[in-house]
C-alpha cells in the first residue's frame, strides 16, 4: 500500500477501505506522509466525500492516534459538544446545572476556532482559574465536587489537531465527513460513555443551513452508533449571537448572572433542552418536560450557581469575582453603537460579528495570537426587535479607539431591517436521535 494509491483512489471517487484509511492516519500523525500528500487526500475527500462507513473508520483511526483517556472510574459520564457559535457559553452555564444535579461533569474543552469563541479562553479570564490542571486532579476533582473544565492537554486524538491546522489552510473545512469525524474522534477520545452534540446552525455557525446540520447530525449519530456512544444532536439557531454578550469577561459575567436566575431567553431554551437530553442520557429520567422542570428548579435553588463558583475555587481561580462581577476589568472604551436605519431587525450577519469580536482582540485571527480578556461586544438589538435611527444596537468594549470605532462601523453594518414585522427567531430547530 502506498499515499499515491490512496490519493488515486478518492481522486477518481472510489472508496477507502479500513486498511487504506489506517495506513494514512497512522502515517501522516508520524510525519511519514507529507502535509501536500496529505493536503491532496484531504481535497479529494472534501470533493467526493466518504460514506458512513469510511467516516467511521476515518474517525475511530483519528481517535486511537494519541491518548484515550478512561474516564470509568468516575460512574457513567455524558458529554456535550458544541459544533460552535457566536456568544455562545452553554457550556459554561450547563455543566455546573448537570452536576449540581448529581451527573459527573468532566469536561474537556477546546479554545476559540476562527470566528467562534471558546470555552477555555472564556473560563481563563477568571484570574487564577487553571485549564492546565492534569488529568489526576481532573478525576479528582470530579470525585470531589462533580465538575471540572479543563483544557485538552493530553495528546488527544493527534491526528485530528494535524489535520483541522492542514484543512484550515487549504480551505477544506467545511466538509460533513471531515467535520463529523473531527468532533466524534475527540469525543471518542475523551472517554465519555455517551453524548449530547449541539449542532449550531446559520450565519455564525460552520453549517449555513438546515439540511447540512442535519446531514452533519446523522453523520454523527451514525459513528456514535458505530463506537457504541449513543449520541443525541440538538440543533440550535445561531443566526445570532447567543444571549447578549461576545467575548471572553463578558461572557462569563452573563453566565454569572444567568446562573443566578437572570437568563435571556435563547440561552434558557437552549440549557433546558441540552440538559434535558443530558439527564436522559444519564438514566436519570426519560421525561424531557420533568426533565427541564427539574433544571429550572436546580438554577432557583442557588445550588447550580454554588456548583461553577465551586468549579472555579477548585481549579484556582479567585471566587470574589463570581462573588461581585463588577471586579472584572473592564476595556478602556465602551462605545455605543447606534441605528443608521429604522425597522424591524430582519437578519444579522453573525459570523461577521465572530469576526469584529476577533479584530477587538478577544478571539485569535492567528494561531499565536495572544487573547485580550476585557473586549468584546454587548448586543442590545436582535431579529425581531424593532429598531429606530438613533437606538443603541449595542456597545463595543475597545483597549484601542481606533479599533474600537472600526468595530463599531462594522457592527452597523452586520444588522438588515425590515418595514414589515419579523418574528422572533426559534432556537430549538430540532433534536435528532
Ligand atoms: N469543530 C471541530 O472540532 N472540527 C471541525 O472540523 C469543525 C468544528
């Protein structure tokens, strides 16, 4: 067996077998096969795409290429990933409601992606908070209190970190198969017995519409199956930002706060349903209405917020913030955003404002970019909202005036209206199983 053969093969549309898509990922993980034979694989797979069963075998070889880690002394633990969006912290809010609901949280998270945020950058501007922990006080700790977030500093599935930096270069992200089995190998490596997949879908999210999040949905309910992880997909709006706040402080001061019981909407609906499946999947019950009762009850309670204070005290970080958010350090220039037009707010352009939020400084445009914690966005207006010249869309939170009012141009630009009524958009756009 040789890579020409391999490339030859998917080129002409032909199908890999286990064999062939081993020999490749063992290969290139080694630095055997270059990154422009690989980069060559990887276009004609994006071209013609796998079936099931190649997208199985893709993943379970990206999955075995490093560490797996066991997580079974810790009882039956549910994961839940996100396929990424703009604002969006549910992780941050859900993990402490499912631990103060007795189901072990051991999660491990990833940082920003492109336009979208991530949850470790965000959990990071808790001062002291430590993603860095190892994988002994990581179990431990959720021995100890139930929760943990920590960073992916094990070798987890290597192969899949050579190949999303490879793709990211030759404009080969959005594929289904590819991304499917990106997420699952992770998954699969992270050693969780089951998992709930919040699959974003629209202007801020990888997949643009309906039909390809729900392809990417039984592509990886398929492979779950396959690796005996059921997994359950939620589907969720991300036309716009989720709750009403961008970037990294900001983000955790809204998830405080909606742990305290002030939660906008979207999020809610949003928790409620993740959480629900995740209770589910836990055999902790199979009714979705008791389920979300049972949420709502543990977020009123105080004791989902105790839990992420708990999280943070136990993984360093100094709980007087989560104490009194108003310590977190705010950026030098907070500058209103006003209207240009009137109406009512008819769509956003959010992948837009992943980007704005990005050029502030809160996420990285280059891999080696440093994270600034203060900046961000806070959204005022979103679709549906009726909107005259002159209100405020929303605030940018700037350290550089300059790029400050730039992002400020920017975020007009990102809202369309119209002189007809809109409605509200849904957030729950299906759930697949
Ligand atoms: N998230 C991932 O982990 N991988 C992808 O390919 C896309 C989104």
């Amino acid at each position: 067996m040789n890579i020409l053969e391999i490339i030859a093969k998917k080129r002409d549309n032909a199908k890999l077998s286990k064999e062939e898509i081993d020999y490749f990922i063992e290969n290139y993980t080694k630095g055997e096969i270059t990154d422009y034979q690989a980069a060559a694989l990887v276009m004609a797979i994006y071209i013609n795409g796998m079936d099931y069963e190649e997208t199985t075998n893709f993943t379970l070889a990206m999955a075995k290429s490093g560490e797996i880690l066991d997580l079974s002394d810790l009882g039956f633990v549910v994961d839940k990933h996100s396929t990424g969006g703009i604002g969006d912290k549910i992780t941050m809010v859900l993990m402490p409601i499912v631990a103060a609901l007795g189901i072990p949280a051991a999660k491990m998270s990833g940082r920003g992606l492109g336009f979208t945020g991530g949850t470790i950058d965000k959990l990071e501007s808790i001062p002291g908070y430590n993603t860095s922990i190892s994988v002994e006080k990581f179990k431990n700790n959720v021995k100890n209190i139930g929760i943990s977030i920590m960073g992916q500093t094990l070798n987890l599935a290597p192969a899949d970190k050579k190949l999303y930096a490879l793709r990211d270069t030759i404009s080969c992200v959005g594929s289904i198969p590819l991304i499917a089995s990106s997420i699952m190998s992770k998954k699969i490596a992270a050693g969780a017995d089951k998992i709930v997949l919040e699959v974003t879908v629209g202007s801020g999210a990888f997949m643009k519409n309906l039909d390809e999040a729900k392809e990417l949905s039984e592509t990886m309910i398929n492979i779950g199956k396959q690796a005996g992880k059921q997994s359950i997909c939620v589907l969720t709006n991300m036309n716009e930002p989720m709750g009403y706040s961008v970037g990294n402080s900001l983000e955790v001061i809204e998830t405080i706060e909606a742990l305290s019981g002030k939660m906008e909407e979207d999020i809610k609906k949003v928790v409620l349903e993740l959480g629900s499946y995740m209770i589910k999947l836990a055999g902790k019950g199979d009714d979705i209405e008791a389920n979300k009762k049972m949420i709502l009850e543990i977020i009123e309670s105080g004791e989902a917020l105790n839990k992420f204070r708990q999280l943070v005290e136990n993984q360093g970080g100094d709980v007087s913030y989560i104490d009194d958010v108003s310590k977190f350090e705010s950026a030098k220039y907070i500058i209103p955003v006003l209207a240009d037009k009137a109406g009512y707010v008819a769509s956003m352009d959010n992948e837009k404002i992943g980007y704005i939020s990005c050029s502030l400084g809160a996420g990285r445009i280059r891999k080696e970019d440093e994270i600034n914690n203060r900046v961000g966005l806070i959204i005022k207006k979103k679709i549906g909202d009726k909107v005259d010249v002159g209100d405020v869309l929303g605030y940018i939170h700037a350290d550089d005036e300059e790029v400050g009012s730039r992002a400020a141009k920017s975020l007009v630009e990102c809202y369309n209206y119209s002189e007809e009524f809109v409605e509200k958009q849904k957030q729950i756009l299906g759930v697949l199983e």
